[in-house]
C-alpha cells in the first residue's frame, strides 16, 4: 500500500508540473512511460480507496 501512494503521489506531482508547463506559450508538454503502468497505478490507488 505504501508503494502504490508512494507511487500515486509522485505521479501527482508530475502531472501539477506537466499542465504548468503546458501553460507556457508554445509549450506541447507529452508524458511518455508505459501505459499498462501508469492504468495498472491507477487501478491499484482505485482499489485502495474502496478498501
């Protein structure tokens, strides 16, 4: 459990710095990482709440 808040938390974070800097004139800002990782996190954080 600690892992995947750890884990949430830092993606969090990036996507507040992400739309920060998308906020920039001229600015295209794009995550890249694989997908099953980033809906397998989600999944897990979903899961943790129910819980």
């Amino acid at each position: 459990m600690d892992d995947v808040s750890a884990a949430y938390d830092r993606y969090a974070d990036f996507e507040s710095f992400r739309r920060t800097v998308a906020r920039t004139p001229r600015t295209e800002v794009y995550e890249v990482g694989p997908g099953d990782r980033l809906d397998a996190l989600l999944a897990a954080r979903r899961r943790a709440r129910q819980a």
